[in-house]
C-alpha cells in the first residue's frame, strides 16, 4: 500500500530536481562582466521546417526577421507554410487574428543573403551540409554588419570548421533549435573554440527571451542531444535484431514513462528523416563493431511511417494509431536470421537497461570531456527535447538514484557481452568506485 505514496514523492523529488536544472543551466562559464550584445532585428537563412520555425519564434519575442531563402519558390513555400501555422493554432483557439496579423507583420522574405544586413543575429538553418553551410557563412561574412551574431542551427556539424570560413570566428556560435522550432522550448547554445563570451551570452539571453530553455554545449558530434540520442536509437534498434518486436520495445519504453516509444516516433517523423547523410557513411564506417542498418532498409522498402502508411508499424487511412504489421515483423525476423542472431525473449527491464544506460554512459563521456556543464544540464536536455520523462528527472539524475555502481556493473556485463558501444566511461568507473554522484560534480 506504501508503494504508490512512496512513488510519488520519488516523482516530486524527480521534477523538483527538472526545476532547479532549468534554473542551473542559466549559470555559464564566462567572464563576470559580459555584456550582451543588443538584438533588435533577425535573418533567418533557410525558409525550411526550422527556419520558418525559428523566424516564429523570434516573432513571437517580438523580434523582426528577414526569412531568406535561395529562391523566391523556396522563399513562397516557407512563407506559406508559416501562414498555415498560424492559421491551424487560429483554428484550435491557441491564437486570433490580430495576433497572426502582427507577427506575420514582423516577417520580411528575401531571395538574396545581401539581406542580411541589418541583422544583429543571422541564423542559418539551409540543408545539414557542411560544404553549404560554410559557402552561406562566407556570404553572410560579406554582408553581416560588425558585431553581428552568426549562428547555425547545424544538428551536429563541427561549428569549428563553420567559423573558420568567416574573417570573425569569434561571432559564430550554435543554436540548436529543436522541431518545432516554435514550440519546443529546448535550445543548445553551441560554444566553438573561438566563440566570444558576449556572443555566447547574448544567445543564452535571445533563447530565454523566446521562452526557450537555453542549455550550453561545446562542440561534439551530436552536442548533447543528439550524442545521447544515437544510444538510445542504437540499443532499441539492436534490441530488435536480438529479439524484440518495435510494439514490445515501444511499450517498454512509455511503461518508462515517455509519452511515445521511440518505433512510433520514427514513423510520426519518418524514417526517411537522415537516410542519405546515413547512406553516405555507409562506405567508410569501422567494420570492427556492430551497426544497425533496419531503418534503411525500410525505407527501402518504402515504409516511410505515418506519410506512407507503413514504417514500424501500419496506419489505417487519416488515423496516426499505430498497428501490429505481421509484414514487417516476419521482416524483422528474417533479418535477424540473416545476421545469424539468434532471436530470443527480452525483458522490459533489458529494454529499458539498454536505452537507458547508453545514454548514461555518454552522458558520463560528455561531462569528463566538458562538452556538457552540469549533469542536470544533460537531464534538462533530455527533458525538454527528447521527451525524456520528467518524473525520472533526467538520465543523469535517474542514474544517481538506481545508484552509479549498480549502472556501472550493468554497463560493464553488456560491455562484455556486446563490446564496442558499451565501453564504460572513466568517469562511471570513477564515481562507481568512490560512491559518488553525478549530482556531485
Ligand atoms: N528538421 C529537424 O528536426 C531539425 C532539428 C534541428 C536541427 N535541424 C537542422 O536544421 C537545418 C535545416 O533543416 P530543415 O529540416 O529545416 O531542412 P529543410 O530541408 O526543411 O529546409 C532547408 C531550407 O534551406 C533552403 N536552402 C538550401 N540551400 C540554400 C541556400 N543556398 N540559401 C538559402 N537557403 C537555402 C532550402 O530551400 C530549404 O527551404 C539542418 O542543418 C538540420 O540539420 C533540423
């Protein structure tokens, strides 16, 4: 009978621990005195699902944007997409007319980078390519007037390699916004080894202005994130070919508390979603480790998710409740087969182990190599943008409470059993061996 009311205060002290985490990662590590520069005018470049998310957010601070994209078609189809934005909120009663009015008010579209001219903050957000991105940043370095912020809204790129282009790498820095980018409240402030204290601290200060949760990173493969994130998606992808079906590990992981398994989410964003920049690391990735490459393989096949009806599951027309497919699990089977795996039963607590501790585990990497603050930055992370269950309080907090030896016992078993991937981080084993705590730090 105590378990439930146990439980619960586990839980407040769960959330208790998210609130003090948001308030903790305003704290960054710069010179007492910074003063922010001021921002009273934006350009967005890229009129794509992030960057029209990026100038509504802006707009909704009050913010003026320049929206530029590379041709006026590019530009239309941007600037239509904003408008049936706002048009759908205007339809659920989340926003009125004059609302709309006067931030579409705020938003100028332009077709030429010369345009970003009067921008304090220039935020580029055009195709994850790096080859792109520093042939904008060389344009923008033209035309950007002096002591402008240049961001990019890169999910992983080296930001390094972005300022190095540009004759002012002190003034390029990462804003990683989440999608979408009007609503999501998490965003990485990515420091690059020349970015300026002022311009770092002016981001922070923009995101907290949009309403976002503003967290610090450096850079690294990933960020914090998405760093995390490709444990995550690994482990539950492994998981399959070993022997569970997507319905099993989807339902293991809302048991956990998030609010849609990571399967059902791959088809609502669609699994297309990377598949080139995926198809390209193909041919020089390492062959001394395990790779998973089901995903491609459905995509292949034409199971996109939702948008086509199959991914990992298949949908009923004009209806997003995901379904058992016996097409695509007898798939999953052969394939296991393929792979001389032989499948076996898996538990939810294996399930959630494996997806769980992955992150941990890198979590621990980021925080030893300072790519990462605070462990309750890494928790806010997850619990601002990856749908991480708040009542846990973050992975890192989570682990502090299942205790650092036990998930450091754990990781080293899978280490051995599954080599690679699992490698133990030196800071788990440290903090395992002294009793300590993430928290601690
Ligand atoms: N989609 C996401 O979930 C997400 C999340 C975080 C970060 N990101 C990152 O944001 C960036 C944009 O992603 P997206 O999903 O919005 O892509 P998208 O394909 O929806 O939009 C990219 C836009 O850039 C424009 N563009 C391309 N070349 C250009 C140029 N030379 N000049 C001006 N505009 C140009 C395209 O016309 C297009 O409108 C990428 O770096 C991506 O990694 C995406």
């Amino acid at each position: 009978m105590n378990a439930p009311a146990e439980l619960t205060a586990q839980q407040a002290a769960a959330l208790a621990h998210v609130k003090a985490a948001e308030k903790a990662a305003t704290q960054i590590p710069v010179a007492g005195d910074v003063e922010p520069r001021e921002i009273r005018r934006a350009a967005v470049i890229g009129a794509g699902t992030m960057g029209g998310g990026i100038a509504m957010a802006l707009v909704a601070a009050g913010v003026p944007v320049t929206l530029i994209d590379a041709d006026d078609a590019g530009l239309q189809r941007g600037l239509q997409r904003i408008r049936d934005n706002y048009d759908g909120s205007i339809k659920r009663g989340k926003l009125d007319d004059a609302t709309r009015d006067a931030r579409l008010a705020l938003i100028a579209g332009s077709a030429s980078i010369a345009d970003v001219k009067d921008a304090d903050i220039v935020i580029e957000a055009v195709f994850e390519d790096l080859g792109l991105k520093q042939r904008i940043f060389r344009d923008i370095d033209q035309h950007a007037k002096d002591g402008a912020i240049l961001a990019t809204n890169t999910s992983g790129l080296d930001i390094n390699e972005i300022a190095a282009v540009t004759n002012r790498p002190q003034d390029v820095v990462g804003a990683h916004f989440f999608s979408p980018a009007h609503v999501m409240r998490l965003l990485e402030v990515v420091r690059a080894d020349p970015t300026a204290d002022d311009a770092v601290v002016t981001l922070m200060n923009l995101g907290r202005r949009m309403g976002k949760v503003a967290v610090y990173a450096r850079v690294y493969p990933g960020f914090i994130g998405n760093a995390l994130f490709r444990n995550y998606n690994r482990e539950a992808h492994f998981l399959v070919e070993d022997g569970a079906l997507p319905h099993e590990v989807d339902a293991a992981l809302k048991d956990f508390g998030y609010a849609m398994g990571i399967f059902a989410v791959h088809d609502m964003a669609g699994n297309d979603v990377g598949h080139q920049t995926r198809k390209a690391q193909m041919a020089t990735r390492p062959n001394d480790r395990r790779w998973n490459d089901l995903i491609m393989k459905l995509v292949d096949m034409g199971r996109l998710g939702q948008k086509s009806g199959k991914g990992w599951y298949r949908y009923e027309a004009g209806d997003r409740t995901p379904h058992r497919d016996p097409e695509v699990e007898q798939y999953i089977v052969d394939e296991s087969a393929r792979l001389g795996l032989t499948r076996r039963p898996i538990s939810q607590e294996e399930i959630i182990k494996r997806c769980v501790y992955g992150m941990i585990n890198e979590g621990a990497k980021l925080l030893e190599q300072g790519i990462a603050l605070r462990a309750s930055d890494i928790d806010i992370v997850y619990v601002t943008g990856y749908g991480f269950p708040a009542k846990r309080g973050g992975p890192m907090y989570y682990a502090d409470q299942i205790g650092l030896a036990n998930v450091y016992r754990d990781i080293e078993r899978l280490y051995a059993e599954y080599g690679y991937w699992w490698k133990p981080a030196p800071l788990l084993e440290k903090l395992a061996a002294s009793n300590g705590r993430f928290a601690d730090l």
